[in-house]
C-alpha cells in the first residue's frame, strides 16, 4: 500500500507542476486533496489492514503524501503568481529613451548673460549690486536729479505715467525712465564711502526700431566717497572696459550734458579696429542731486555713469536688431 500511496504522490506532483493555470492548481487541489481524492481513499483503506504497525506506517505515509502534494500546490501557485506578475510588468514597460536622450535644457537670456557678466566684472572692480524698484515717483525719476517741473531736460525722457489710487496726483507716479533715482535712493540709506552699481529695467515711451525698445535695460554707476574726481570717473571707465571687453579695447569721455552730473560726458569705447562706439554718459555728481540724497556737497564728492545693457549684448554679439533679442523665437535666442 505504502508504494502505491508514494506512486500517487508522485503522480500528483507531476500534474501539479504542469498546471498552467491559477484555476488549473484549484481544481487540482479539490481532486487530489477532496473528499473523493486518493489520498482520502487510502485513508479510509488504513482500517482494512490487518496489523497496527501496518496501519501506522501506512497512516504516517498517506500524512507524508498529502502535505507534499499541499505543499506542492503551493509552491505551483506562487510560481505562477510571479510569472503573472512578470507578464502585466513586461506589458504595461514604457520606453522612455526617446524622451531621455535629448533632454533639452534652457538658458539665460542673451541679455541676462550681460547683466551678471556686467555684475561680475563690477564686483571684481570692488562695487557692490543694488536694484530699485520699476515704479517710481516723480521726485525720485526727476526733481532729486536736478530736474524740476519745468526743466527742459524732462522734454528727453519721454515717460509712461502711472496712474495709481483715487487720490493720486496725475503725473507724480512714472515707470523709470532710467536707472539714476535708484542713486537717490542708495545715498539716502547707505552710508558713504558708496561704490555702487545698480541694473535693471527702465521704460521710455517711444516708437521701437533696430535701436530702440520701449522697456529696456541700464546699469548705473555711482562712487560717492572723499576727494573723487574726474580722473577717478576716467580711470574707472578704463579698467571696465578693458574688464569687459578685453585689454585692447579703450575708452574715452566727450562732454556732454546731464542735469544731474557736473561736468557730463559720454563715454565711448574704441575697439582694437580703432572704431569709436558710443557706450553711456557720466559725469561729476551735481552738488543738488548729493543734497537730494541727504549728502553734504562739502564732505563729499563722486561720480556716475549709466549705460545700456541691451546696447551692450548687441554690441558684443553683433546683433542688427535690437527687437529680435525680445521677439522670443528660439531659433535666434539659442545661438547665445
Ligand atoms: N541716466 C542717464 C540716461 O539714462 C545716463 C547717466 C547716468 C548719465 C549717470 C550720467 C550719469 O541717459
């Protein structure tokens, strides 16, 4: 009997291990290990043997067969359970490396790269960076500079005007028209020795051509410390120049007029060509606009100067036109 119950649980075993199914090892398991299975058949045939040693050995051998076949359907189950697994895993995978191998990563802005190269260079000359704000009053944009109401300098700037709350005063609320009332505002709360540059954008109301934008960018310079003077202004332009551009450029400053320097210039620089490019003005801070800043005109003396920094970037790259840089057309920004 004992070779016949380790026939059928071989026999079992090998059915078990060839069941495809999650279903296939179920009604295995209800046929061999049911009521009407063989191992219950050869259980219920233990009481016709005829010794207790036969029964027990026979007993002990149905035992045996009946949790290898159990465990048998177990191990089948799991089995099948992972290569289901594997299947849903291998068809649900997505291939990604079209989207991975070109992964396309942006850049700043060909005149953002000027800003920080300027802000790096100036550093390196021992300024530290201030910005003001966009919208700035009246005072700030023009009559701390030395230019009141009625100047005719005003008559160059031509302004956008911000209309801001019932009580507002019209035309005492402008978007800056350049960076120099960011200067006011550094005299007014940092203490000299001052050695400053401050960026940012300004706003002019005028028609856009190859030249020209409405909203625009400036870095202004502004030295306010003892006994500074135009050689000091002179020297200064010279070193950025050669800084930014390269030591076989040069500079040099024209007079000119502002209402808030004295003496004014423009500065040009000369490229290693020896051609003469307009770059910026400058000029002695006027004793008004040091007042206007809280400073005593007798204690102390300084300069500024303010340039474009978009003019800069279509300089240095040879860009014909300046609206391009703001058309947002990647085919022209991704070449810088
Ligand atoms: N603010 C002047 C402009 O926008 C530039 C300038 C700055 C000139 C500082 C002199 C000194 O044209």
């Amino acid at each position: 009997m004992i070779e016949h119950i380790e026939g059928a649980a071989d026999a079992a075993l090998v059915r078990v291990a060839a069941a495809a199914t999650a279903d296939e090892v179920r009604a295995l398991e209800a046929e061999l290990l049911g009521k009407r299975g063989p191992f219950a058949g050869f259980k219920s045939g233990l009481a016709g043997l005829a010794t207790v040693d036969e029964k027990r050995s026979a007993g002990q051998a149905v035992n045996d067969a009946t949790a290898a076949v159990a465990e048998g359907l177990d191990l089948r189950r799991r089995e099948l359970a992972k290569a289901e697994r594997a299947t849903q895993l291998a068809a649900e995978r997505i291939d990604l490396t079209e989207v991975m191998t070109r992964p396309r990563r942006g850049h700043a802005h060909v005149v953002t790269q000027a800003w920080e190269r300027l802000e790096d260079v100036f550093i390196g000359l021992g300024f530290q960076i201030a910005e003001g704000q966009h919208v700035e009053t009246d005072w700030y944009n023009f009559e701390a500079l030395n230019m009141p109401r009625d100047h005719p300098a005003r008559s160059m700037h031509d302004t956008f005007y911000v209309q801001h709350g019932e009580e507002g005063e019209p035309g005492s609320t402008v978007l800056r028209t350049h960076t120099s009332p960011v200067q006011i505002r550094v005299m007014q709360t940092v203490p000299p020795p001052i050695y400053m540059v401050m960026p940012g954008r300004v706003f002019r109301n005028e028609t856009t051509d190859a030249t020209h934008l409405a909203v625009f960018h400036q870095l202004e310079g502004l030295v306010i410390d003892r006994g500074i003077t135009l050689a000091d202004l002179a020297g200064t332009i010279e070193s950025f120049t050669k800084a930014f551009f390269g030591a076989d450029f040069g500079s040099r400053l024209r007079p000119s007029y502002f209402p808030f320097t004295e003496p004014s210039a423009e500065f040009d620089i000369q490229t290693p060509s020896g051609q003469w490019l307009e770059l910026g003005g400058c000029g002695m801070v006027h004793p008004n606009v040091l007042r206007a800043g809280g400073l005593d005109p007798e204690e102390w003396s300084g300069f500024a100067f303010g340039f474009g920094i978009d003019r800069m970037a279509k300089e240095r790259h040879a860009i014909a036109d300046v609206r391009e840089m703001y058309s947002n057309d990647l085919r022209f920004l991704e070449q810088f």
